[in-house]
C-alpha cells in the first residue's frame, strides 16, 4: 500500500527564536534535507506543510501546503491539509526538526496498524509518546476537521481519543530527539560529530 509523506514544518519555533527549524543548519545542511533523505526511501511521496518561507520549502521540489486557519492551530491543522492533498491510503507525518528519524519508520507503522486493525497509530519512544510522528488513515479527515472548528487541536490527545495504537520504538529513541531549542541544536550537531551514526 502505498503512503503519503508529510513533514510538519509550519511552526511558530517559539523555543528556537523564532528560527524557521526546518531551515535551520546540521551538519552544513538545512535540518529538513535531513528528514527529506531519511523520509524519501519510504513513501511514495512527500508533501511539506509550512506556513512561511515558502519558496525556500518550493526548491526541494515538492508541494508546499499552508494551513487553512489564519491563527496558529498546531500540527492538526497542518495534517488537515496534508490529507486533502494525499492521493495514498495512509499519510505519514514527521517533523521538520527530527532529523533521525528510522529508516523503517513507514513500514513499522503500517504493520502495527494493520495487524491492530485500527486508523491511526503514533510512535512511543520507550518513555513518551511522540505524537508527531503518525500514521493515519485518510478517512479520518473528516474527524479531524470536527476537532479543528471546534478548536480541539491538541494532537496527542485527538490521536488517543481515536484509538491510535502506540508502535514501539524503544530500540531506536534516539531517532525521535527533537531539536527545540539553540542549545538542544548545538549538542545534536556535537554529537554526530562525536558519534559514528551515518546521516544517511
């Protein structure tokens, strides 16, 4: 079955300065030509949500969707336009600033959810629940439009109030840190540069 790649760049980025953390550079790259190279191989394709910089998201050649809701509604709205726009049965989300992310993401979701016989799964680390890395059914656009006029949009709590299933990730918690802030930033970048992890 074929799935749809999302990458959830349309943030405020508070914690990180108002810096666009998808444009943000690792490693001499922008932090989303991490996710896009790691992504690719799983999907069939890849859409990216953003709300600002557009042309700069436009050059990596896929589209680029902005959220419908003038004020900020959070990642739900953004998975909102992603499923309008998915042509697949199921849509993948990842963040712009989890530039670790598994290489068998996808097909570990897909499994779970399929044997679980559900609509929506997310990834637990070992110890929490990542909500923004999802797996989710298109025929729950409907719910989670619902949830967003209503201005529920919460995404962790709208993913548990519809039975999605937790897929465990405990052996790869590593590929779900997140990068915050600057400081969180600067120690991942050191950390690579210490560590012998390929980012590709």
């Amino acid at each position: 079955m074929q799935v749809t790649g999302l990458i959830l760049a349309g943030g405020r980025s508070s914690r990180m300065e108002g810096h666009d953390k998808g444009l943000l550079n690792l490693l001499g790259r922008p932090m989303i030509e991490h996710v896009i190279e790691r992504l690719k191989p799983q999907v069939s394709t890849i859409l990216i949500s953003a709300n600002r910089h557009i042309e700069q998201y436009e050059r990596y050649g896929y589209k680029v969707l902005i959220d419908q809701y003038n004020d900020f509604r959070g990642p739900l709205a953004g998975i909102s336009r992603g499923m309008e726009n998915c042509e697949s049965e199921y849509l993948l989300t990842v963040p712009c600033d989890g530039p670790l992310l598994p290489t068998d993401l996808a097909q570990r979701m897909l499994d779970n959810l399929q044997t679980h016989k559900v609509r929506a799964a997310l990834v637990f680390d070992g110890r929490y629940k990542q909500p923004t890395y999802n797996l989710l059914h298109r025929s729950l656009l409907d719910k989670i439009n619902h949830s967003l006029q209503h201005n529920e949009h919460k995404l962790g709590k709208w993913l548990m109030d519809n039975g999605a299933v937790k897929v465990d990730f405990s052996d790869q918690k590593e590929a779900f840190i997140n990068v915050n802030t600057p400081d969180d930033l600067k120690k991942l970048e050191q950390h690579l540069k210490q560590s012998s992890q390929p980012m590709s």
